[in-house]
C-alpha cells in the first residue's frame, strides 16, 4: 500500500511529461519538444489477454504503442521504470457501438399516419438516392470531434478505443475506430473507415416511406438490388453518390442495429439473401430465441441495460404488468450468459445506457446472471477487436499494439478493485488515481497560540472524520492534489458526520452519491493544501481570522478490505417459454406430433361426404390416417369423442394478427413488401384463436394503399419460430385494396397522395400493370439476347441486365399467375373496375376480400372466377358498406361463388364459427355450408384445399374437437389440433391459468422485494398489446390494446 | 299478367331503392290479442310450455295455461315457437349515429366534457335505417345514450317502433351518463401505434392523481347542485345543476362508464356520498369485485362480452365468464353490445355466449331483458311477460341466443305487431330477384 501511494505520487508529477505527440505537418509555435512517452510498468500482474496471465511482468510502452510485454523483461535504456507491484494492467476495453464524438443526433420523425399528409419524395438536396433514411454516404470521420467529456466518462469505465458512427438512418455510411486520447482527432482516428451501418429506423428522414417493418426491409433489399445495378453505371441513373457509396462500403464489416430478436433474424435474413453477414446489434431479449440466434452465425453486439423493477405492490396497478414483462425483467440480465452458454460470439457495449455510469453496474448484474469473467473480457477486447479486423492494434498486451491498458488495482472484475489509470495510446488518464487516501493521518496547525493536533480519519477524497479533544463538525475535498478542510465545533444538535455511502468501484462513479450535505458555521476554521504523497502540507484562517500552516502526516493506512467477496449465487429464476408469453410452452415440455384417434364423433368433413355420426379419425404423421367406424390403433392416444364432433380447423382468409407491422402506407404501390418478412410469433391471439378453432390464417398487407403487400398464410403453431409459423409450399399472394382507404377519405388533415377518387384508383392499376408489362419484356429481350450470345460463344460485355425491381417482380408473378391477389373491395363499381383491368391485363383477380356489395355484381365476379370472402353481418360503419347485407355470402354463395367468411379482426377471429353460422339465419344456407364458408371453401380461394379445408384421408390433421354443433354458439373447442400436435387443450389451459398466475404471484413477490430492499421502481407500467386492422370497423378490445391504424 | 308482374316488380324497385321508406310504425293495438301455443320465455327465470297471453290494449293482461280465448279474438298461434320479452339493447348510440365514418351524421357526442344538460333523446332519428335491423332481430327498446369524455348528458330508453321521438321514448331522460378517466397511464404511442421501437414513450403527468381531481370537481359540481336545487326561484338560473336534479332523488340512474377495477372503486365515493342509484357501463373487470359491487347495491351493463381479454395474461375466456360471475354474487347486470350502433343486433348472441359460459338460458335472457329494463328504471313498464307491463315480446322459430337458430317470425311493441322489414331485407328480395334465387313475391 505505501508503495502504491508513492507510485500515485510520482505518476501524478509525470501527468504533464506523458505529454501528446507532434505532428510532422503541422508548424510548431516554440521549440520543439519531441518525446517518446517511454515507460516500463514493472513488476505488474499483466493479463494481456483474457486468458493469459503473467504475473511480476513488465510492459514497456513507447511512442504511443507497446514496445515489448513479458515476464523478466529489463528495463531498457531511456525507459523511466514505473513500479507496478500489486498492481494489475489490462488491455483496456473496446466498445464498437458508440455514436461518440458525432454531432448532436437530430429529432426522430414520427410513425406512419393513416390521416396525415405524405411526403413522397427526399427534402434532401445533392446528387443522393431517392430515399432519404439512406445515408451511406455518411462519413464518421468527416464530421467526427473529439469530446473530453464523453471520453473521460467512458475512460473512467475502462474503455480506450470505440467504434462511432452516426446512428441516424436505414443505411448510416461508415464508422472509425477511435481511441479516446484527448488529443487532435488526426491523433486518435485509428481506422477511418472501418464498418457499415445499418438499421430498421429512419432516424431523422421526414420522407414518409418506409414506414413500416416491411417497409425497411424491401428498402433494403431493393438498395441491395439497385446498387449491384449501378456499378454497370446505367446512363439513367446518372451519378447516384448513395449508391456508390453504398458499393464502396461493402468491403468493410457490415454492421446492423436491429435491437431485438426478431429484428435480428430478419436483419439476417436480409444479409443472407446478399451475401452479407451482418454484426448484430442486439436488444435485451435474445435469451427468448438463442437457438435461432445462433443459427444466424452472426457476431452479437449486447447492450447491457436492463430493464427496471416495477412498484406492483398494488394489485390493481400490478394486475396490468404482465407476465412478460415481469419475466423479462427478471431474465434480461442473463442475456449474455445465454450467448456465452450457446456459444455464440458477441462483444458489450455501453450503447443504450442512461450513462455510461451505469456500465459497470449493468456489467456486474451480467456476471451475477452468469456471465464468464472470461467471456466478459473477451467481450470488451479481442471479440470486438477482431469483429473489426483491428486486433492487430487494440485489444490485447502484445507488442506492436497501441498502448491502450488500464492499471488496475485488482483483479478487474472484483468488486473491490478500482481503475486507477487508464493509458490511450500511452498516455494516461487518471481514473481513480488519488482516491485511495483513505487512513489515519495526524493533523498539526500551527496557530500564533502554538500547535493544535487533531486527528483526521480519512474514509474517502470527500469524507473523513475529525477529532481533537471531540468529534467535529468538518468538511472535506481531496481533487487527487488540492486538499480542502473546514471545520468547526460541533452543535449540541448535530450527529457526527457519517462517512458516505458512496460505494466504490472501478471507475469511481459513486464518488458524491449519497453523501450527506454538512452545514458549517460561517465562521469555520478553513485550510487549504497540496498533498505531497503521504504529508500533506497547507495555510489557513481561523474562526477569528488568524493565519495558519499546518501539516497532515499520515500515520496509519486503512486497512485493506480482504478481498474475500464471495462469488454470488446466480439468482434462481423462472424459465424461458416459447414463445415469451404466458400460455406458452417451456423447454421441457414442448409441443409434440401424436398419434391420434379420435372415437366416435360427430365428423364435419367439409366433404362430400357432409356430417358422419359416430365415425371415428386416426392421424398420424400429422396427418389425417383413416375415418370410420372402429377403428383401432394401439400406438395411438384416444380421445372419446362421444357427442363431440369434430371439424376441420378454422381457415380465416384475412387476418392480420402475428405481424410487426401490417400497412406499408407511404406509396400507393407497395407491392415489394412482404408480411412474411415480419411476422411476430410473440402475439397471444395465436393462442386465442385456437382456443376458438382457428388453425390457419392468412396475414394480410393492409388497406392504405391500391397495391400493398405480399401477403403470409401461417398456421397457428403456437410457440413456433417466426420461420416455422409459415404455411410451406402455399403459394403467394398479394393484398390490393380499393375505395375509401387507399383514397384516404379519412384522412382528416388532407390527402395528397394519388389517387383521391376511385376514377383515380383505377389508373394506379392499369398503371401498374402497363409497367410492369414493360419490365417484363425488357427482361424477357435481355434474357433472350444474353442466351443468343451464350449460344454463340460471344462475350457477354456490354450486355447489361435491366435494373431488378422488386416491386414490378411481384406483379410479374400476378401477370404469370404464379402471385394471387386478395382484394379488398366494397362497392360494386370499383369491383366492377377492377375487373375490367384485370381482364385487359390479363390476370385474374383471385380472390375479393370485405366485398360487401359482391352481392350486387356476383355474377360479374363468377365470371371473372373469382373468389369471395366478406364479413358476416358488420355495416354502416363508413360510406361505402351502407349497402352491405348480411345476407350478402349467401346470395354469392347460390349465384356459385366459391364463398368465406373472414375476421379482419383478432377477436372476432376466435368467433368464425359463429359468424358462419350467420349465413342460417342470413339467407337460409345449410349447417354444412356454413361451416365451409370458414374450413374448405376459404382452402380452396388460398389454393391449400389439397392439404387442409376438409377432413379427408392424406389431409393435413388440422382439427377441432367441439363440445357442441361448431355452428352453435354454445360450441366450445375442446383441442384444437394443428398437423397432429394438440396445440390448444381446453384442460391444459385450466391448469395453465394457474401456472400463470402462481408465476404472476412469484414475479410480483420479488419485484416488491427489491423495493423493499431499497432498489429504484419505476411506477408500474400497463402491458399494451398492438393490434392491427384494416382500420375499418371499430370494435373495442379492451383497455389495454393499441389500435395499430386508430 | 305481365303487365301486373311489371308493376309489382316497379313496385319492388322503388321499395328498394327508397330503403325502407314503406316500412311503417303499426297503430295502436286495440281490444284483446292472444298469443297461444306457445313456450314463454317470461323473462324472470321462468318458462311456461304451451302458454297463453292475454293482451288488451297494449297491456299484457293475462299470461298462462288456462286462459279462455273467445272465438272471436284475434289470435297469434306460435305453435312450435319460442316467446320472448322484447329485448332491450342497454346502452347505444342508434338514432343518433348513422354511418360511422361520415361526420355529418353523427350525433352522439357534444363538444365539451360537462354536458349534464345535454339530451340524446332529442337528436334520436326514429327514421334511421339501422334501427329496423335491429328490430327484426327482436331487440325492441334501447337506451340511447349520449357519448363524451366525461360527464356527457342524459340518456333515454326508447322502444323501436314509432314515427318521432316523442312517441318512441319510454322513458326521457332517465340517466345521467360519466365516462370515467381512465386513471391508468397510457404512453403516447402516436398514430400507428404499434412501429418498431414499440411503445416508449412515457406519460407526462399521473393519470391517476389527474383523473382523482376531475372527479372532485365534479363532486363539487353535484354538492353546489344539490344547494341549488334545494330552493326555486333562482335569479340566475343554472341549466346544468337543474340538469342533474333528478339523480338525487334516484329518478335518474347515473350511468359511470368504467372498465378498471380502481375506476369502480372510485366510482363508488357517488352512491356513499350522493346516495345515487348507480350502473357501471363497461366493467370489463367488474369479475374482480362483484362482492363489493354487490354490497353497494350498484349494477352492471357488460359491454365488452364479444371482446378479446383485457390483458394477455387472463384467462382466454374471461370476458365470456364475466357475465356467470356477477350472476353468481347477485349482482343486477345487464349485457350491451360495446358497437356504437349496429351490431346492436347482435344482443342476443352476447347473452349466448354468457350463456355458454355459465349462465343459464334464461338467465341470460333476463340480461337482455327484465334485468335491462330494470336497471334502466322500465322494469314496471317492461322486459318481461307479465301482466300489467307492455305487450313487449317477440317470436323466433328458435333459440334466440343462438345465430344458428334465432329466426325472430314476429315482433310486438305495446301489443302493436311490428314489421320487420328493413332495409338490408329488401336489398336482399331486391337481388334474389336479379339472380331468380327464389320465386318472385307474388307470383
């Protein structure tokens, strides 16, 4: 300890001699003053990586870089020798998802709106992309400026090198590496441009598009697309500097900021398509998903900020938090530990944070959750170093590297050891240096009366206890060489001054928490001094304003705490369920196919075989095996069907649950997103519809725009991954819409987008199509001139394919009938519209979803051979249904139009029975025909009658066991099946209530425990679900829903 | 032939294309009516097989087994058939809303959020085209209610067959409507609600403490009301404390819009200190506390029954078991529809699902009827067959509480039989005849 106080001593007097380098080309106003910066650390436990460890190393530093790193290393000639026993050096660490030194961020824009005005077009000018949120011509290092603020504050955490960039945009240009050296930014730019980034956020872009999920992730694929294109330098394109920058940046490490786990596959899945492996910046919820984040094979970058407890003690405030949050609140911290365990490589940040401040504490609740220390240091040195492909420079004690290292005083991840100095590029930076004062020092003031002594018990640079003959009142500052002492005697009432709470801790942040406010009398005694390393020397006035000197000596150190932290416990925690919400399944006890045989049951078969009573189903594989009487399988689990009857599951045509975003609302055409690319299997109406008998739904692009999205069809596998929900080999279709919402009629703040009539609708269509027509001839004359030069051996240069483009390619499909459309459509005239242009194009309108007016044109759309798929019985909620009729399915249905009911709606999804059986008593169909408007039929308009729809031998083994006739609305679904696994069984659910709410109960438990225990709450915060819709007709979903499009 | 068939079929046409502009209030039922034959519903708990009832003048007179029929007497065999009291839709904005999205035809809420004066009854449309459509599905009273963001006005129960609204109203203005502050933060998601980066934004201000000093306000508001109306001859008169005079003497109903639990259990500070005869409206939550709400004599208008659950953690059904759980503690509810106005007509089919989730039949009936009627203070007048109330009731083929089997045949209102045509009815004949689905009418 003495030594260390001496080593603090001479260090301090070196501050100003570790001076910064010249620079060559810069004129030198004075003389010149070349240094080296040549030191040797001695006698240092050095840990040059994470996983090697010398101990009574040396490290010798020179010109800013490490000369040389080792045991029984001499000193060399002209080093000045710094002795480092019981000191430890480390390489210092590394955060390569910073924005530091970058300007001030600008305002995020807002999220798409329904009613307001569009911004069609870039407000940026300049020769750039036509999209604004694509910034990949940005620069870092053009605009980037050192800031000794930020630096010192992510010094004190131990960092010495970032990464930066601009974090605004889709595509954000390129990053630098930069050392955190208070020095000319030529100084500490290490690699100018050393990463692409990338995000799902517009950050400052006012254009409206994209504005959603999809939307970002078609942007950036036609970019992809577009930037390929432009290397042939098209003469139409002209000079495209995002584009070429675009191009220029592919080189570098690829960086995405996707912040959640389902944004990262999809970020993935982006890169996969283009060849690019992405480094992922990650959120808090990886651990929900680890397996599929391993897949990716991507390097993850880990924010380490968790989220807070909530105050729950009030039932009525914890009653809206929901299990989720509370778990995740729970299990947030042991991200990493779920990335160490999966064996998945990834690198921490501060990103994210409050402060930086709060690093360390967010980095020690990671190692409490599970986090190697190995792992963590690797995290904060080689991982990101070699991420970046700068390992050769930063990251380790290796000679050759920048002198970047930290002197610690323990081992690093002891609670216990405090940074002390932290060299960037061999300069250093003072962390804690000073502050271990701490001892018993003994206090001379020499008055013109003679000599005083006192007695200083000194706790901290801000707190000490003082006596003489009694405790007195004082107060303390100790700046690492400035000493500043009042005190007084002590009022009657006043308590001993107590020293502060403050822990400490690498870094030193706590220094002022906690620490009590002394007031002292106006007339104090008042001393000021420098410490001269252990005597501290100084003047002063005293309460009747006499000069003084005085002198400290220290007498006795504080005693070192022995570092006998035990390592904590990992907390016990609850498990992670798939999906993340309740009712869902966890690890142990996952869905599975059986062997089914359901006996004796009252069987819709939605065949022609119509109603079977006490007819037994076997299924197997998934399956439909056999229907009949008697049947037996040993193998299988029976489940008496007796006065049950047993449905195909609900198919429902339009829905628009299990999706992040659903309207990609910024063009009139949007035919280039996909819902597929952002499904959400998170979403507890997939456990909600099943439990009413729903197996498969098709997810449909909303109705903001003529020609929106490519739709999803999915079955509802509860607990499946984003991938698996998708229903295989179904082919694709696409969402159109017409009327009052693509015109926004309800827009309150004015429309200017085209179209504003229906007159106008039309020729966004015939438009589109007359494009796409183009599009496919020109590629049809490229392919055809490429092939005549393949076959006649001539070179192909000069030759260059046509720009791709993803919007013309899904109508390419539709021309070619390999895409189908679902149209949503209400009154007879734009029906009649469409079908017009459809027939002069030449493809089929496949299906007319909503179509509440088909009843006035059935026999137009027979003709047609379309298909429809309308609402049973909702009206009048705008102008265009104020003719529809609830018995609008039936008479579609007589004039021979293959019919369905659909929901557009998550509640009423889990009612699509009911709603077919509407159809009874709305113009007169028969049970059995009811019931396929919402099993067969709807199979039949999505081209999946082969597989589900029916129940029917070889036919997928999507069923429902209903407690009743299914068209009754005292009917409940008993198990709902899906390809043989049982994903909803109504006495599993009993059982699950109680699951879920002793898990609440444990959840709230121990949230209200660490309020007890003193921990900050944040008041509790309501679970809100996002809902989507077509935004077409109101119906409430209780309190705590988003209406997505309200 | 064919020139007859031209006619009707002009006929038909313009039938069609007014809307439903023949279909005509009935005039005032005189002398006696029978209804024989048939399974009666009464409303009460109470099924009569092969009954009879009795109405003279409007009134039901009699209802039973034994019940004479002079030969002469008009007579309704609903052998084979269910009767039914009318039903009563709670709580709705018809009349007073006609399309939804078109603004020049809505009328169901005033600017401002201390409206006491305010009246729906005055703004009800007897000629709306939605409120056929809920008549032929034997929803035959309703309770039209003035929307708001507060205190929003008076309400008034209706009945669904007259030429003006002072003819249909039942009872004017019989309760005073509260939309309860929500007193639950809500973050600012911003149109679009649901965009990545997801909900964020933190609240401002406390939504609780917001809302608690909106409700003293207005408690004030009813303290000086209640001084005021305890003299006359005021020299300066005060529309709004004459509006709520009523509500003290409990011949208004205060109506409190409220889902959450900490909602009701302020709501309650109205019947411990006003002594008001209260329904909550909503009560989504109300499963939670229908012992208190019992205790306190408050009832229930169930409005979100075809809803999804409030939070993802409840249990997938509890809105259908809402229903079961207040009919267990003894709570006085009735069952709404939470559509402002046309899915009105899906009454019955909410009572269904109660009913599939644990009431009885008829108990569910009674929440669609005597309960409702009741609680909006016409139980005397109404929402039950018995005698000395209004011959309101209706006949369906079926189980009304089903869609599968309801077929409501026909309707009467104060013995008056109502014409259940609507406009949706002739744009059907209107198409079946385009297609030839069925033999013209008439033919």
């Amino acid at each position: 300890m003495r030594k260390l106080k001496r080593l603090a001593g001479v260090l301090i007097c070196l501050l100003a001699a570790a001076a910064s380098f010249a620079q060559p080309t810069f004129p030198e106003n004075g003389t010149a003053d070349p240094r080296h910066g040549h030191y040797a650390f001695t006698h240092a436990t050095l840990v040059k990586d994470a996983t090697t460890t010398l101990s009574n190393a040396t490290l010798v530093i020179k010109d800013g870089r490490i000369v040389a790193a080792g045991a029984g290393l001499a000193v060399p000639q002209g080093a000045v020798e710094v002795d480092c026993s019981g000191k430890f050096i480390y390489p210092s660490f590394i955060d390569i998802y910073t924005d530091y030194g970058t300007p001030q961020r600008q305002q995020q824009t807002g999220p798409f709106n329904f009613f307001a005005p569009q911004q069609l077009e870039t407000a940026v000018k300049g020769p750039y992309g036509w999209n604004q949120a694509l910034k990949s011509d940005a620069d870092v290092y053009k605009v980037f400026s050192v800031n000794e603020a930020a630096a010192k504050s992510m010094r004190e955490a131990g960092f010495g090198t970032v990464l930066t960039h601009v974090k605004d945009g889709v595509a954000r240009g390129t990053g630098a590496v930069v050392t955190l050296a208070n020095e000319k930014e030529n100084l500490v730019i290490v690699k100018e441009k050393a990463s692409a980034h990338y995000s799902f956020s517009k950050g400052s872009s006012t254009q409206t598009y994209p504005s959603s999920m999809m939307g970002y992730i078609a942007l950036l694929r036609q970019t992809y697309l577009d930037a390929a294109w432009y290397k042939t330098r098209p003469y139409q394109e002209g000079f495209n500097a995002t584009l070429q920058s675009w191009n220029d940046n592919q080189g570098l490490p690829q960086v995405f900021e996707s912040n959640d786990k389902w944004n990262d596959l999809r970020a993935d899945r982006i890169g996969d398509e283009f060849g690019v492996q992405y480094i992922i910046k990650a959120g808090q919820n990886e651990y929900q998903r680890i397996k599929e984040m391993k897949a990716t094979n991507a390097t993850f970058i880990l924010p380490l900020n968790f989220p807070q407890p909530q105050d729950v003690e009030d039932p009525n405030d914890a009653k809206f938090v929901s299990l989720q949050d509370m778990k995740h609140w729970e299990l947030a911290p042991a991200n990493a530990a779920a990335f160490e365990k999966a064996g998945i490589p990834f690198c921490l940040t501060t990103s994210d944070l409050r402060s930086t401040g709060l690093f360390w504490s967010g980095l020690r609740k990671a190692l409490e959750y599970g986090l190697s220390e190995t792992r963590a240091m690797e995290a904060l040195t080689r991982i990101p170093a070699q991420t970046l492909g700068i390992y050769d420079k930063v990251g380790s004690l290796d000679a050759g590297k920048l002198a970047n290292f930290l002197i610690t005083s323990g081992p690093i991840f002891n609670e216990k050891t405090s940074i002390l100095y932290n060299y960037v590029q061999g300069i250093k930076y003072n962390v804690k240096d000073g502050n271990d004062i701490a001892g018993t020092y003994q206090l001379t003031i020499n008055t013109p009366d003679g000599t005083e002594n006192y007695t200083l018990d000194v706790k901290s640079t801000s707190s000490l206890t003082m006596w003489g003959k009694d405790t007195l009142n004082s107060k303390f500052n100790f700046d690492g060489k400035q000493v500043k002492l009042s005190f007084a005697a002590l009022s009657k009432r006043q308590r001993p001054l107590v020293a502060d709470t403050a822990q400490r801790r690498p870094g030193g942040f706590g220094g002022r928490v906690g620490m009590t406010e002394q007031t002292l009398p106006a007339n104090a005694t008042r001393l000021g001094g420098i410490s001269n390393g252990k005597e501290w020397n100084g003047t002063g006035v005293d309460s009747m304003g006499h000069r003084l000197t005085w002198t400290a000596l220290l007498v006795k150190e504080a005693e070192t705490k022995s570092d006998s932290v035990k390592k904590k416990e990992a907390p016990v925690t609850g498990k992670v369920s798939y999906p993340f919400l309740p009712y869902g399944w966890d690890e142990e006890h996952q869905p599975k196919q059986e062997t089914l045989l359901i006996k004796n049951a009252t069987v819709w078969t939605s065949e022609k075989e119509g109603v079977l009573q006490s007819t037994d189903v076997l299924v197997r594989n998934g399956k439909i095996a056999a229907i009949g009487k008697n049947l037996n399988a040993p193998d299988a689990r029976v489940i008496d069907g007796t006065g049950k009857h047993l449905s195909p599951g609900i198919i429902d045509e339009h829905s628009h649950i299990a999706a992040a975003s659903i309207n990609e609302g910024a063009q009139s055409v949007t035919s280039e997103v996909r819902i597929g690319d952002n499904l959400n299997p998170d979403d507890i109406n997939i456990y909600r519809q099943l439990s009413g008998g729903v197996t498969t739904s098709h997810i449909l692009h909303g109705s903001a725009n003529v020609i929106g999205g490519q739709t999803q069809l999915i079955k509802l596998r509860w607990g499946a991954n984003d991938t698996d929900l998708k229903f295989a080999g179904a082919d694709g279709f696409i969402k159109f819409a017409l009327g009052e919402n693509v015109k926004r009629s309800a827009s309150t703040q004015g429309n200017n987008r085209y179209p504003d009539t229906r007159m106008g609708v039309e020729q966004v269509l015939t438009d589109a199509f007359t494009r796409a027509k183009d599009y496919k001839k020109e590629w049809d004359d490229y392919t055809t001139a490429r092939d005549q030069l393949i076959k006649a051996k001539k070179p192909l240069t000069g030759l260059n394919p046509p720009r791709r483009d993803l919007e013309l390619d899904a109508l390419v499909e539709i021309l070619d009938r390999k895409r189908f459309i679902t149209c949503h459509s209400y009154v007879q005239s734009e029906i009649t519209g469409l079908i017009e242009v459809a027939d002069k194009m030449g493809f089929k309108v496949n299906t007319f979803t909503h179509i509440l007016e088909g009843y006035k044109v059935a026999d137009k759309m027979l003709k047609h051979g379309s298909n429809a798929s309308t609402f049973s019985d909702w009206w009048a909620y705008k102008m265009e249904v104020e003719d529809a009729i609830p018995y609008n399915a039936a008479i579609m249905h007589k004039v021979g139009l293959n019919v369905a009911i659909n929901s557009d709606d998550a509640e009423m999804a889990r009612r699509l029975n009911q709603e077919a059986a509407k159809t009874i008593k709305y113009g007169g169909l028969s049970q059995e025909e009811a019931l396929d408007l919402v099993t067969i039929n709807p199979a039949k308009m999505l081209h999946v009658d082969n597989k589900v729809g029916s129940i029917k031998v070889g036919k997928d083994a999507d069923l429902v066991l209903w407690s009743d006739n299914p068209l009754s609305i005292y009917a409940k679904s008993l198990y709902t099946i899906v390809d043989g696994t049982i994903y909803f069984d109504r006495q599993r659910d009993e059982q699950l209530q109680q699951e879920v709410m002793a898990e609440r109960m444990r959840l709230v438990r121990k949230m209200n425990g660490e309020k007890k225990s003193g921990m900050p709450v944040l008041p509790a915060q309501p679970t809100y679900e996002i809902l989507h819709s077509c935004s077409d007709h109101g119906h409430s979903h209780g309190l705590l829903v988003v209406e997505a499009e309200e | 032939m064919k020139k007859l068939f031209n006619l009707v079929w002009m006929i038909a046409v313009t039938v069609a294309v007014c809307g439903q502009a023949n279909v005509l209030p009935a005039p005032a039922q005189k002398g006696l009516l029978f209804i024989r034959n048939a399974t009666i519903h009464v409303g009460n708990g109470t099924v009569i097989e092969n009954g009879i009832i009795q109405v003279r003048d409007g009134k039901i007179e009699k209802v039973g087994r034994d019940i004479e029929i002079p030969a002469t007497a008009e007579v309704v065999d609903a052998k084979g058939k269910q009767v039914y009291p009318g039903l009563i839709l709670p709580v709705s904005s018809l009349g007073l809303v006609e399309i939804g999205a078109v603004r020049a035809s809505n009328d169901a809420r005033e600017i401002g959020d201390m409206n006491p004066n305010v009246r729906a009854i005055v703004a009800y449309n007897t000629d709306s085209k939605v409120i056929n459509t809920l008549r032929s599905n034997g929803i035959l009273a309703a309770n039209i209610v003035p929307q708001g963001s507060f205190l929003s006005g008076s309400s008034s129960v209706v009945q669904l067959d007259a030429w003006n609204w002072k003819d249909a109203s039942l009872k004017t203005d019989a309760g005073m409507h509260l939309f309860m502050p929500s007193l639950m933060p809500r973050p600012n998601f911003g149109r679009g609600g649901g965009f990545p980066g997801g909900p964020n934004a933190g609240t401002v201000t406390d939504p609780v403490k917001e809302g608690v000093e909106r409700l003293e306000k207005l408690k004030a508001f009813f303290r000086e009301a209640k001084a005021y109306n305890a003299v006359t001859g005021h020299s300066e008169v005060n529309l709004k404390y004459e509006s709520v005079k009523d509500l003290f003497s409990k011949k208004q109903k205060f109506y409190v819009h409220a889902n959450t639990v900490k909602q009701m259990l302020v709501a309650l500070d109205f019947v411990k200190e006003f002594g008001f005869d209260m329904v909550i409206v909503g009560a989504s939550e109300s499963w939670e506390i229908a012992g208190l709400l019992k205790q306190h004599n408050v009832s229930v208008v169930l409005q979100q029954m075809h809803s999804l659950p409030t939070t993802t953690d409840d249990n997938v059904d509890q809105p259908y078991k809402t229903a079961a759980a207040l009919q267990k503690a003894g709570v006085l509810f009735a069952i709404s529809d939470d559509d402002p106005q046309t899915r009105g007509r899906n009454l019955p089919f909410n009572a269904g699902t109660a009913a599939a989730y644990g009431l009885t039949k008829e108990e569910a009936l009674s929440a669609i009827t005597l309960n409702a009627a009741k609680l909006m203070g016409v139980g005397d007048q109404t929402g039950s067959i018995e005698p000395g109330k209004d011959a309101n009731f209706i006949i369906s083929s079926g189980d009304i509480l089903d869609m599968s089997t309801n077929n409501v045949t026909d309707a009467f209102i104060q013995g008056r039989k109502v014409n259940l045509d609507d406009k949706q009815k002739q744009l059907n004949d209107r198409y079946e005849q385009k297609y030839e689905l069925k033999q013209k009418k008439g033919f």
